[in-house]
C-alpha cells in the first residue's frame, strides 16, 4: 500500500509546495523517488519518533504541511502524548501514516502489531482515523487528509482493488446487499468477508458494510438494515477495547436497536502464545476468510 | 550595536551594577518585574516560585531587548510560566486583571502554559522535554518558508538543566545539528537543582558544555543574572552567524533575588506567607534601590 500512497504524494507535492514528509527512518524500496522529489522537503528524522512527531507539530503550526510516516505502533505508542498534547490539543493538521494496522507485520512480532491503535487515537480530540479498504480508497483518503485543517491517521494494510465497477468512497459503505444478517466490518479486512462470502451457498443473505473513517455515524439505510435483520456480527483486526465493536455498540445503545443476535470477531493478542505470518494470526483469532465464514454460516 | 527600544519602562539613568550595557535593562525595571512576579505568586498561592525566579532574568533580555517580531520562543519547562505571564503583561499582551487571575478558578491563565495564548505561546507545555523538538520544527519551517535572499527568523527555547534528563532533548538535539538550524537557540536555566534533588545527585549534570558540544552545539556560558552578559552572548552569536545550533548554559540560582529562597529545592513546593512575602519584597527593594 506505500506505492499508492507514494503516488498520492508525489502527485500532491508538486502542487502543494508547503508539504514535508518526514519518516522515520523507514522507507526503504518505497521512498526513495519520493525523497528525491521532494529535496529538502523530505526528511528522515531517524529513529526517534518523539522528537519527529514534535517536530511536526512544530511545523504545521508555523503553516507547512507535515505527513509523517512510521510502523503503526511507533506513531500510536511510542509518541502518544506529542500527539496527544502538540497535535491533537492544538488542532493541528499533521498527517499520519501508520504502516502496519492490527497484525499488519506478521512475523515481526507483537512490538510491531497495532491491536489498540484506533482504541488510543480516537481518545485524543479533533483526529480523524481512516482505515482504508481498497486500493481504490487511496486517492481519495490522501485528498481528504491533505485538504482536512484537523489532524488525521492513516491505519494502512496490504489492499486490493474492490472489483466494483461504480467505485466510490464512503466513511461507512454498504458494500454488499443481504436480508438476514448485517455485517459491519474495519478497512481492508472487507476482503476476507468478501471471499468467505464466495463460499456461502445462501446468495444475498448477508447485508454487508464497511467503516473507513472514525469517528462516523451510524446512517439511516444501516439502521434500517439492523431493524429488518436483527442480527450483527462487527468485524476487525483490532481489539476489544475502543474499537469499532465498542463504538457500535454504544451508538445502538443510544439509538435503542434491539438486536436478538450479536457476535464480535476481533484481535484477541496472542492467547496461543505462538507467532507467524499476518495470516497466521488471522486465523489464529478467526479474522481469516474460513474464520469469518464460519461466523457467519453459524448466524444465519 | 544599535538597538531597538521596546521597553517603556527602561531608564538609562537607573543603572544596574557591573555592566557593560548601560541601560540594557534598568535596575528598577527589574525590580518592578521581580516584585510583581513575587506579587503574583503570593497573591495567586502558587508552587514553582524557585523555578521562575531563576528565569526570569533570562526572559526579560530576550523580551525587552534580544528578540525580534519575527522570532518566536517557547518555553519548554513549562512550570516557571508565572514569570513568562509576568513578562507578557508589562509587554501589554494582556490586563492586569488577566494576569492576577492566574492559578485561580476559570482563568485563562493555567499553572503551565496553556497553547496559543495571544499567539504568545504557540504550545502548551508542563511535560518535560517537548519544547526542543517543537522549537526544531518551528525553525525549519522558517528556513522552509523564508526565501533565500533573506534570513530566517530565530526561535527560542528555554529549558532547565534538569530537563535534560528527558530522552527527548537529546532525540532533539541531534536533530538540530544533523539539519542545521543555525536560527535555533536553546537557553538552559542551570539552577542546578531539580524536582527531588540536586541534578548532579539525580542524574549527573546533563547540562554541561561537553555533552552538549559533543552533540555538535556551538556552546556559550554565561551568568543567568547579568542581563548585559547574555546579551553580549547573543551578539557573539549574532556576529558569528554560523549554521550550527546553538546552546547558551546560563548559570542560575534557583530562587534568585530572595535569600531564604535562593539554592533551596523546597521552594519548588513553598508559597509564600503574607510575613514571608513582605520579607521577600523587602529584599527585592534593598537590592535594587540604587
């Protein structure tokens, strides 16, 4: 997903002369065209993402336009409170480019995972979180950032493109039509569902839906879709606490939904104490394609 | 060096003592900023007393005599605000009504600098070890955004030297040397005493002419107090006008200006008694009175 991104911002960089990128200390096979366009523009900060985030701030309050860029958790963790107190306080509209959301890098292990990070953004005030589903979301997210006067982050993950012939983006899309069960997914996770779905024998069974930008409200046509269903099953590579389930569930608490079966398949951590590929710890906590048609057969 | 003259207090005829800089800042315009800093504290029962007297000599010379319109300072050890809000009032930047609402119920006026207040304080700080990289920030974008016939403007960022505990500084500091922000420079408020204990006690002394050397700053000492020695030290920076950061260590007292409270760590805790608060403004007049 960096190529695309990349391609956005170079794009963007030749019209928007107050844009700096700065990384830290990551990019490698993915920034160095961008590097060379952007000249003084673009800056590896090093390893040190507390001082870049601060710097950041710093520059986006002196009027230049920061994109900022690291693994997911090293935006979120690592450097909570510069964003919390320097860009989120402020109002500032620096621009974050988390690589890695949920068990994004695999293999690497749990200090590179994001299982909290929308929990932790969504906390600080003013800041939009978008957690893009298809490749085709790209343009449309980097436009959305680069004209937004708030702070924003970018929960980036391997995409692919939708296959639909109408593209268009939405904070919360419904994706798929179906009459006996809704299905509320994060992002990118919305290819799983899709190919799960492949192997239902039941066409038009599940009402599909999916959520690219936090925070957002529930719309009318998903809520019609609950009150003929009844039945939810929320999906995301996250975990529990401060997730999209969560969210959900407090907006249909608000709204007084009754639903008669309600399922959540979300990041567990690491139970089995066992680590792979992203796609192992996909299957590992049910977000895999079998996972989540398993889930689904079993509602419907 | 011609100077500009914002201070409509300064008086050339009242001089201070051993100074190179006549009427650089006047004696009884320090003393009227030190007994209305004590006034504020007293008045508002306000913590850090020792923290903002050792800085407040520091930020009357850049306020009143070094910085330019252009130049921005932020105040990294965000605790000795009551002399920045201090400073900000004789500047007319707010009432006096503003200002003794200070560390009272619904102020604006909050016991850390709170964000953008007049556009005055461009962050709000309290959490150590943020200002400097805010500053880097601050100052490339001014590079950034001047163009290239003309010169940047200059940020300053005042720290303490017990601040320097903090990772931070440090991530900051080489920052600053690797991208060359020859318009940045950093203040230490070296009061040599810090929350719990003496620096030198707590973590060694972060805020040496070495440490910050060996991360590539152009490094200056000078006495915290003498008002004409600091800024002397900004136009040897000036003249040098080099692309390398720079760090001026200013040597501190921790409670300047009122014996009972000068070198003690508890008066980074105390408030001031009425009795204690008519002793300390005794003092600020015996010093100054001439």
């Amino acid at each position: 997903m960096r190529t695309e991104i990349v391609t956005e911002i170079i794009l963007l960089a030749k019209r928007d002369k107050r844009l700096v990128f700065l990384t830290g200390d990551l990019g490698f096979n993915a920034f160095e065209h961008l590097r060379e366009i952007l000249g003084k523009r673009f800056i590896n900060a090093g390893v040190a993402e507390q001082n870049m985030i601060d710097v950041a701030a710093g520059m986006a309050r002196m009027g230049l336009h920061p994109w900022v860029y690291s693994i997911a958790p090293f935006l979120t963790l690592k450097a909570f409170e510069q964003v919390r107190n320097n860009i989120c306080h402020p109002n500032l509209p620096v621009k974050f480019l988390g690589n890695g959301g949920g068990y994004g890098y695999g293999i690497m292990g749990e200090t590179h995972h994001a299982l909290e990070d929308v929990a932790i953004f969504s906390a600080l005030p003013n800041i939009k979180i978008f957690a893009p589903a298809f490749k085709e979301d790209i343009p449309s997210i980097v436009k959305i950032m680069s004209l937004s006067k708030t702070p924003s982050y970018a929960r980036l993950n391997l995409l692919q493109t939708s296959g639909i012939k109408k593209f268009r983006y939405g904070k919360l899309r419904k994706i798929r039509e179906g009459k006996k069960l809704t299905v509320i997914v994060l992002g990118y996770l919305v290819h799983n569902v899709l190919k799960g779905l492949e192997s239902l024998r039941q066409t038009n069974a599940v009402d599909l839906w999916c959520v690219t930008e936090i925070p957002f409200t529930l719309s009318t046509p998903l809520l019609n879709s609950l009150r003929s269903t009844k039945k939810l099953l929320i999906i995301e590579e996250h975990g529990f606490s401060g997730g999209l389930g969560e969210k959900i569930l407090a907006k249909l608490m608000k709204k007084k939904m009754n639903i008669n079966t309600f399922s959540h398949l979300f990041a567990r951590g690491y139970h089995s104490g066992l680590y792979g590929s992203h796609t192992f710890h996909l299957k590992e906590n049910h977000l895999d394609v079998k996972g989540i048609s398993r889930q689904i057969t079993r509602m419907l | 060096m011609q100077r500009k003259n914002n201070n409509s207090y300064n008086n050339a005829n009242e001089s201070i003592k051993n100074h190179n800089y006549p009427g650089l800042i006047s004696a009884a315009f320090r003393a009227k900023l030190y007994k209305e800093l004590l006034t504020l504290l007293y008045k508002a029962n306000s913590e850090h007393i020792g923290s903002s007297l050792s800085c407040l000599d520091i930020l009357t010379v850049l306020f009143f005599s070094e910085m330019g319109k252009a130049d921005k300072f932020i105040l990294s050890k965000g605790h000795a605000v009551p002399s920045l809000y201090v400073i900000l009032y004789f500047m007319g930047k707010m009432s006096r009504a503003t200002l003794y609402s200070f560390h009272k119920d619904g102020t604006t006026l909050p016991a850390h600098p709170p964000q953008n207040l007049d556009r005055s304080i461009p962050f709000h700080s309290g959490s150590l070890g943020h200002g400097l990289s805010l500053s880097c920030g601050i100052a490339e974008s001014m590079r950034l955004l001047t163009p290239k016939n003309k010169k940047a403007a200059r940020v300053y960022c005042l720290i303490s030297d017990g601040e320097c505990n903090e990772g931070q500084v440090w991530e900051a500091a080489q920052y600053a040397t690797k991208r060359q922000l020859g318009n940045l420079i950093v203040l230490i408020d070296k009061n040599k005493l810090q929350a719990f204990g003496r620096t030198s006690d707590v973590l060694g002394d972060s805020a040496s002419v070495e440490k910050w050397k060996s991360f590539g700053f152009e490094t200056y000492s000078c006495n915290g107090h003498k008002p004409e020695e600091l800024q002397k030290t900004f136009d040897t920076i000036r003249s040098r006008n080099t692309m390398k950061p720079k760090v001026i260590i200013c040597d501190t007292i921790k409670g300047f200006g009122v014996s009972f409270m000068e070198n003690k760590l508890e008066w980074h805790y105390h408030r001031l008694t009425d009795e204690l608060y008519k002793k300390a403004m005794k003092e600020i007049d015996a010093r100054y009175e001439n």
